[in-house]
C-alpha cells in the first residue's frame, strides 16, 4: 500500500498556476527525491504534503486517509528544512525535545528518545551547547535529531544540505541514507541537486514548471529519459544535444558534421531530430570523427574534454589513459546503442 497518496494535486496563487495535476505513489519506506530547478514548485508540494500550505485542487492521502484538510499537526510528519530552523536561545537538547514536551510526553521517555536520537546522530558530547556553537553540519543534525525524537510516520526533509560546504554536503548525504537505511520511514527528500536525486533515492520524481516529467529509479531516468528536460537534469556532466536531420545511417549537423546513428534505427531520410549522447558514452577510437581538444578538466581518475567536431562543441569523459593536452587532434567513436533520440518539436523521446 502506499504510504502517501497525491491525486491531482493542484496549487495556484490568485490566477497564478504553480503546481498542476501532480499525480504521485510514495510506498512505505521509500526514499522519494523530488528534483527539479529553483522555482519549479518543489517547497510549494512538499509544504502542502506536510499541511503547511492548502492546496487548490486534487487530494492528498497518508495512511490511507484523506489528508486536504488535517491540521499539520495532526499529520505525523516531521519536516527539516534548509535553515535549520533551530531556536536559538535553547541549547541541543532543548532543541531536539520541544515538540515533544508542548505534546505533553512524560519526562523519562522524552529523555530515552533523545539520547537514542542523539545516539544514532554523534551528538551525545553537543546536547548542552547553543546552536551557535555548533558547525552548519551539527546544526544540520540537531534539525534531524528534532525530527527523529517525534518517531513520525514519514521524514520530509527541504534541501537539507544547500548550506553546507561541498565536501560536508557528501559525508551528510551518506548519513542520510545510512538514517533511512536504519529507520525505514518513508521519505519525500527536495533538492535541485541531480547528484544528490541520483546517489539518495529509490524513485526519482523530476519537477519542472509545477509539472512531472518523468519519475523512476534513478538508473531507469539516466538510462531512458522520456524528454530533453530530463536527460539534460540528469547525469553529470550534462549530455550532449545536437540538431540535425537524418541522412542514411548518420545524423547531419548544419555544419555537416556526420554523427552515427543506432543500426536499423528506422528514420526517414530528412526528419529532423535531436541528437543526444552522454560524454561518457564517447571514446576514442581509431577511425570515425574528428575533433580538436579544446580544453581539459581533469577530475582524479578521469578527464572531462571539451571537444569540436567541425563548429560543434561536445564533451567527452575519458577513463585512465595520458591527460590530454588542449589543441589536441583526436579521432571519437560515440556508443551508438547509448545515443538518446528526441522529436526536434515536442522534445519527446524517439524509441
Ligand atoms: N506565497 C506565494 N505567492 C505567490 N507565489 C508563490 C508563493 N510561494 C511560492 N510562489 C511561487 O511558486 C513557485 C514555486 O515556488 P517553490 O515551491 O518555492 O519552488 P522551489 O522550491 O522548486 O524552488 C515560484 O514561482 C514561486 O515564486
Ligand atoms: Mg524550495
């Protein structure tokens, strides 16, 4: 059975439509990701799931109940934003057993939940300090301590990590998911961050402009993307997307670059389409197309090269072999079953 429920789920402001027709299965224990660009109506679903926000049309359900018009209170979830959102004048252990004393919680228990919260987080040695004596990364964990210590039905967690440095950003990821791993609470989680959609969940809910793309697993998104909006959001670095027009077994660019087609792949000679191939789905090769290397980012173990083939620019990524030098003259293959085909009007996937 799924844990949360939304049917239609629709959100405008006066005659401003943000979020449309959101049709959505979250099952019980499922890390759900909701991914998509600054403004696309992210908060605005997440908000209303928790009862922050009324919704304007459709119907949300948790547990099995019709949820519309619960108090947020009542709904069992527990949210964590972005800022933090601790009181300040309260140390750690404050902080982390409010909610539980204004529910009238007897004083043993509230204090065997957080010790076991602050357990579970590293935060045993913190409980007496004030959140400005923490890092942005304790902080971060005192805000999960105050969620886990309700035991709530489900965790709804608002880009948790923006503030936090980039390497800090990764070890959080990783206690996130271990958290899930342990707990097993359903999990709606928003980011604009594709890295994090892709390495935290189990289904990938892509937004853009208050509409679903796409959703699937991970994998399934990188794999099959059903549109260029989501096979340009997902995987890193972005794929590349040509213009052209069928010509035989190639697609012809306007500079009349020639790029290989799948086998059989059953197009008209002149129907125009977008071309897309991810830059790890290009190699080097013997005989095949020509490039120039225009510059070289090495990464550790591989290398992104921006590459020009005639007037296009591509990107490849190179595994293990000799860094490359800029000006460079290459010859690429591209992987043709890996190459992505979309309708050059609708941007619709082509199988
Ligand atoms: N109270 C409000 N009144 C009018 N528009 C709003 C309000 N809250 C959010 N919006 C608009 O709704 C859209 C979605 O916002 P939001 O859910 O915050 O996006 P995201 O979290 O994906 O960045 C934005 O265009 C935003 O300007
Ligand atoms: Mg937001």
């Amino acid at each position: 059975m799924s844990e949360i429920e939304l049917r239609n789920v629709g959100k405008s402001y006066g005659s401003l439509s943000v979020l449309d027709d959101i049709s959505l299965d979250m099952g019980s224990g499922e890390f759900v990701v909701l991914v998509g660009p600054s403004g696309c109506g992210k908060s605005t679903l997440l908000r209303m799931i928790a009862g922050l926000e009324d919704i304007s049309a459709g119907e949300i359900t948790i547990g099995g109940r019709i949820v519309n018009d619960m108090p947020a209170k009542e709904r069992d979830l527990a949210m964590v934003f972005q800022s933090y959102a601790l009181y300040p004048h309260m140390k750690v252990a404050d902080n982390m057993s409010f909610a539980l004393k204004l529910a009238g919680v007897p004083k043993d228990e509230i204090k065997r939940r957080v010790d076991e919260a602050a357990d579970i987080l590293g935060l045993g040695h913190l409980l007496e300090r004030l959140p400005r004596e923490l890092s942005g990364g304790q902080r971060q964990r005192v805000a999960m301590g105050r969620a886990i210590v309700r035991d709530p039905r489900a965790f709804l967690f608002d880009e948790p990590l923006s503030n936090l440095d980039a390497k800090l950003r990764v070890k959080m990821r990783g206690e996130i998911k271990k958290l899930h791993q342990r707990l097993g609470k359903t999990t709606i989680y928003v980011t604009h961050d594709q890295t994090e959609a892709m390495t935290m969940a189990d289904k990938i809910v892509v937004l853009n402009g208050g509409k679903i793309e796409q959703m699937g697993p991970p994998l399934e998104l990188y794999k099959n993307p059903q549109n260029l909006f989501v096979a340009s959001f997902i995987g890193s670095p972005e794929i590349n997307l040509l213009r052209g027009e069928v010509d035989s077994q190639a697609l012809k660019l306007a500079d009349g670059a020639r790029l290989p087609l799948p086998p059989g792949h059953g197009l008209a000679d002149g129907r125009k389409l977008v071309y897309g191939i991810r830059p790890q789905h290009i190699h080097l090769a013997d005989s095949g197309i020509a490039a120039d290397v225009m510059l070289v980012e090495p990464t550790g173990d591989a290398q992104d090269v921006m590459l020009r083939i005639e007037t296009t620019d591509i990107t490849m990524v190179l595994g293990e072999s000799a860094l490359l030098q800029s000006g460079a003259k290459l010859t690429i293959g591209f992987d043709t079953a890996n190459v992505l085909l979309f309708d050059d009007k609708t941007g619709g996937r082509i199988q």
